[in-house]
C-alpha cells in the first residue's frame, strides 16, 4: 500500500528512485511558494480595504463640502461675485458682524461707492434675530453676500480669506450689552476676545495681510472723570465686563500691529442710534414702551444727577468708520512675518454733544406725540457709567470726521422708521 509521501510524491516507473532528502526540499519549496502567495492576497486584501476606506472618506468629505452651511462651489461663486469691486482703487472689505446695527450701516454705505463686500454674522439671539434677518435682505438685496458662522470657526475663516484677497477687514462682530455682562459673561469672553483673537490670526496669516479697522467702545474710559475723553487719556479702571474686554481687544490688536505687522485701526463708539438699531438699547425700548403705555425706568446717578450720553447718530458713525478704511495704510507683513512698522491708530467716534437722558425722553414724547411715563430708579451697580463726552479733535483731524446730526434730528428719523417697521400708529398696532 503507498505511504502518503509515495500519494504526494509518486515514483515514475522504469526511473530512478526519488531522494527523501530531495522530497522534502521539494516540499518545503511547494510549502514556500504558497505561503508568499497567501502573503501576495494579504497584501492585496490590505490594499482594497485601504482603497476602499479612502473612498468613502471621499465621499463623506465631499458630501458634507457639498451640503454645509458654507462651501461649495455656488458657494465661493456668491463669496467672490459679492467680494467684486466696482470702482477705481477700490477695496474688497470682510465685515464682521454685517447683520448688526453698525455693520448692515457701513455694509451698505461701501456697497453703495463701488467697493467689494462680504459679511459674516453668526445671528445670535442676544436679540431678536428677526430683525437681523431683515437687514440681511436689505442687504442681499443690493448684492451682498452674509455668511452665516461665528468669527471663532478658524477653518471658516481660513476658507474666505482662500476664496477672497480680502484688502481690508472691518471688524464689527461683538457681544454687546453692559448689563448684560452680569448674566452671561462668557459670552463677551468668547465674542470680543476669542473670536478676535480668531480673526487676526487668519488676517495675519494672509497674503496679503489686510488692514484691519475694529469697534472698541467709549465704555474702555470707565470710571475716568475727566472729560471730554480723550484717547490719551486713562483706561485701566473699567466699569464692567464688557468695558474690559474692549480694553483687553486694544492691547490685543496692538500686540498684532507690534509682531506681525498688521494694519489697525481702533475706533471707540460713543452711544450710536439711528434707525434699524439695537433693541436692546435705553432709546429703543423707551419708544416701545412709551408706545405700549408702559412706564420707563430712567435711572439716576449719584446725588440724584441725571445721567448723560454722548448720543452719535449711525449715518455719523459710517462716516468716521468708512474714513477710518480710507485712511488705515497697508500692513506690512507676508504669510505672518513683519517687514516693517504698520499703522496703529485709535480714535473717538463722538458727537461731542452730551444730552441727559430725561432730554431724550422728552424729544421721543415730542416725536411719538405720546407722554412717557417716567420711573426714576437710583443707579445700581451693574457696569454703567454716569455720562460719556468725546473729545474728537483727532479724528477730525486724521479722518476728517465732522458729526452733522444732532439728537432731535437723529431721534426724528429713527421714530420714523420704527413706526413704519413695527407698523405702530399713535400708540395703537398697525393690523
């Protein structure tokens, strides 16, 4: 009977028998041949999942590039169409906050001279959104594009300055509010910190690098008593959260002007009003609850003094905020390094004109021909301070910035355009 060495390896009749030592060298050799094959299929298996893998990551990467709420194709076609300049030495401005009071003002106002524009805002609920979505169809209508994202997302950011050679930025987006600040303060340190910090990196990044323009706030004087303020003048005593977070933005962007060469330009808001502005505001819910019959809370300050502002209507705040972008010079640096000094500059943006708040009260009576119902509540201890004056003498000098509107002039075209966006007639609802 053959032995299973004779089944695997037969001798061939009338031939030489077969070597043992030989049969097993043959063996192993057979045994080799298929285990470098099984390795081959390994290596193939390996290779086809890979391959397969990296497909569908393809896939998922190119379903959510193609269905975000940014990128895509259409897309960088709406960014740069909207980003398009169309007049001579131009600009291409990313603005910040575009949905907001002052940013759909200054949006509309560069659109307007043939300058390239796109926004950002991420419309938050601080307050009513609603009425952010109006200004964005105000602007949409004239062509301008809004991304909708938060200035922290850096890879947002990163793909518009792909997309555009963005020459300026103005920067708008913050959390405002002074009282509001007790409630949430992470959120101003997320907004006007953070998302700054966000923003210069990507504009120090760029190549070429933009000249920046930025909102600070009159609020960074705080506790100071000399008046008017002038931007020489003290800002280590902050009276709020808000406040220190404005002064912590202007050493923050002095810091970038210093490294890396960045053009910059700070611009210090006194009490801006004007049509489609902020409810959030004394003036604005005064005229809501006036027109509601409901009484407004007028606070006082210390030994019952009437508290004052230095009230800037917005069509005076554009103009210093568009001569700020005239004037701001080039930065100076390449993919973030510095080759020379750049621009900085800070500046007041003022009417120079302070007006107590029982005065406002009476010219809203005046324009909405109803009496108020005053409160008159000490003030508490929530960040506010007891009057504002700019001293503006240097932004008329280096922007050739001149406030025109006074407040009964600027009150009377703001109750114009609440009363016909908010449909009230003498006091009663438009149905």
């Amino acid at each position: 009977m053959p032995s299973l060495e004779d089944e695997l390896f037969p001798s061939t009749p009338g031939k030489f028998k077969i070597d043992r030592a030989h049969t097993m060298n043959r063996h192993f050799h057979r045994c080799f041949g298929s285990t470098s094959t099984m390795f081959l299929w390994a290596l193939f298996l390996v290779a086809l999942t890979a391959s397969y893998l990296s497909f569908q990551s393809f896939v998922y990467t190119s379903s959510r590039y193609f269905t975000a709420s940014w990128g895509g194709i259409q897309w960088e076609k709406q960014i740069r169409h909207s980003a398009q300049i169309h007049r001579s030495n131009g600009m291409s401005v990313l603005v910040t906050g575009a949905a907001g009071f002052v940013g759909s003002h200054v949006s509309l106002a560069l659109k307007k001279r043939g300058d390239g524009v796109v926004g950002i805002d991420n419309f938050n609920n601080y307050y009513d959104p609603s009425l952010k979505r109006a200004r964005k169809s105000l602007l949409n209508n004239q062509g301008i594009f809004i991304v909708e994202g938060d200035i922290n997302d850096a890879r947002l950011i990163a793909k518009l300055f792909d997309t555009v050679a963005f020459t300026h930025v103005m920067h708008l987006a913050a959390q405002a509010g002074v009282r509001y600040a007790m409630e949430n303060p992470h959120s101003y340190v997320h907004s006007n910190i953070a998302g700054l910090v966000t923003l210069l990196e990507a504009c120090k990044s760029a190549n070429p690098q933009p000249s920046v323009v930025w909102a600070s706030s009159s609020s960074v004087y705080g506790l100071n008593e000399k008046v008017p303020f002038s931007e020489s003048d003290r800002t280590d005593q902050p009276a709020s959260l808000y406040a220190a977070t404005k002064k912590a933005g202007e050493e923050i962007t002095h810091t970038y002007n210093h490294i890396y060469g960045l053009s910059i330009t700070g611009l210090r808001f006194f009490t801006v009003y004007g049509p489609w502005g902020r409810p959030d505001m004394a003036y604005f819910s005064f005229t809501r609850n006036i027109l509601q019959g409901k009484p407004i809370t007028v606070y006082r300050g210390k030994d019952r003094a009437d508290l004052a502002r230095d009230f800037t209507f917005i069509d005076d705040i554009v103009k210093g905020c568009v001569g700020s972008l005239d004037t701001s010079g080039k930065s100076t640096g390449s993919g973030g390094k510095k080759r020379g000094p750049a621009p900085y500059r800070i500046f007041n943006l003022g009417n120079t004109s302070p007006v107590t708040v029982p005065t406002l009260v009476s010219l809203l009576e005046r324009h909405l021909k109803v009496k108020a119902k005053r409160n008159f509540v000490d003030m508490p201890g929530n960040g506010d301070v007891p009057f504002t004056h700019a001293n503006i003498s240097l932004a008329h000098r280096e922007l050739g910035y001149k406030p025109t509107t006074d407040l009964a002039t600027g009150l009377k075209k703001f109750v114009k355009w609440y009363l016909s966006y908010y449909g009230y007639n003498h006091g009663k609802a438009v149905n």
